[in-house]
C-alpha cells in the first residue's frame, strides 16, 4: 500500500493508523501548493480530488476519504482493535465520531486556512469550532477515550485535527480535558513514529 499525505495535515490520522495496525506500506509527501510528489508524481493522476488522504491499495485501486480509509484500515486488522465491528451498535457510534470530526471539527478549520479569510468570518469559524470543542471536552471529562474504554481510529482523528490549533492560534486552555488526552495519544509509539517521518517531531 501507499499512503499520499502531507505532513501535518489530515492525513496524518491515516498515516497514525496505518502504524497502529502494524501495517507494511510506504508513505508518499505530496506537496499540496504543487499537487507533485518528490518524484514529480501528479497527486491529481492519483486522487482526481486533488487532496490527501489517498490510499493506493496493492491491487493499484485508490482509497480516499480519511474516514473511510480509517475504516478500512481498521478492519482489514481487527485483531489491533481500533474500531468496533460492523454490525453493532458501537460500530455506528464509532461512525458517529468520526461523522462529527470529519464535517463538524476537520472542515469546521476550513476558513482558518485561507490566507484571505476575513477576521470576522474567522472569529465565526472560531466560535463554532468552540462549541464542537465544548462537546468533546465534556465526553473526554468523563470518558478516556471517544469510544469510552478503549482507544480508537476516532481518537486517531480528533489528534490529528486538534494539532492544528496550534497552527491557528486557538488556545485550548479553556478545555482542561484536551491536554491530558492529546498527551496521551502523542506519546504512543505509532504516533511519534508517523510524526517523525512526517518531520513533526524529532
Ligand atoms: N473530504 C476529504 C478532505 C481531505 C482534505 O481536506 N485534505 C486536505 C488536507 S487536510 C487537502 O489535501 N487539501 C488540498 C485541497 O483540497 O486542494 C477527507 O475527509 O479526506
């Protein structure tokens, strides 16, 4: 398999779980300003979406959307207990999270990352932002993970997406249970892998 992704951006949750799941694959930096690849591949021949994630399966067929290759990944390894079965209840509440992250957190940054954003729309995208943040603070008070007791490609997610509050200056001060958590997840081994290669940390 290869994964196109671009360090830091959402990809990295794919690129965390490929990892988790003890996955052999080879990660490909697109540089999303050119849509080129270090080797001049055109990520537009991969993904006609023009964007990262995308999973080139070994057959040469190409997954995209993080979500779903989350999903993917996760049960093509369920022994690595990431996401709950298909069928159960918990598998749609684990659906659910990642429904949210992806339209409600993920795309909620959208404005943030246009240069030409004007400072009101950007105050608007900060305070709705707040409130999903609300929402999750308030689950992970009383829980140590989405899913309840056990890590999942949904936790995957939220830490990828909640790295770019640093980018875009939102303190998450506010919300004490973020710190602990986000702490955690940084320090599993599949994390700090996925981020070294991505060059994120050292
Ligand atoms: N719907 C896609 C969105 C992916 C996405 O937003 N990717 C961003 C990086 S985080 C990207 O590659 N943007 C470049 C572009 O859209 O041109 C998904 O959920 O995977």
């Amino acid at each position: 398999m290869k994964l196109y992704y671009t360090p830091g951006a959402c990809s990295l949750a794919a690129h965390i779980v490929l990892r988790e799941a003890g996955f052999k694959f080879e990660p490909v930096a697109v540089d999303l300003s050119t849509k080129k690849t270090a080797s001049g591949d055109d990520l537009l021949a991969i993904n006609p979406k023009g964007y990262v994630p995308a999973l080139q399966l070994d057959d040469g067929q190409v997954l995209t959307e993080d979500q779903v290759i989350l999903q993917y990944l996760a049960d093509l390894k369920p022994e690595a207990g990431l996401a709950s079965a298909f069928g159960t209840l918990e598998r749609y509440r684990l659906m659910e999270w990642l429904a949210f992250i992806a339209t409600e957190v993920h795309k909620g940054f959208g404005p943030l990352w246009n240069p030409s954003t004007p400072e009101i729309t950007r105050q608007n995208a900060v305070a709705l932002l707040s409130r999903r943040f609300d929402y999750l603070a308030k689950t992970l008070e009383q829980q140590p993970w989405l899913m309840g007791s056990r890590y999942s490609i949904a936790d995957a997610y939220l830490f990828t997406i909640l790295g770019w509050t640093k980018i875009h200056q939102v303190e998450l001060g506010r919300w004490p249970a973020f710190a602990p958590y986000l702490g955690k997840i940084a320090e599993r081994p599949a994390v700090r892998e996925a981020m070294q290669v991505e060059g994120l940390i050292r």
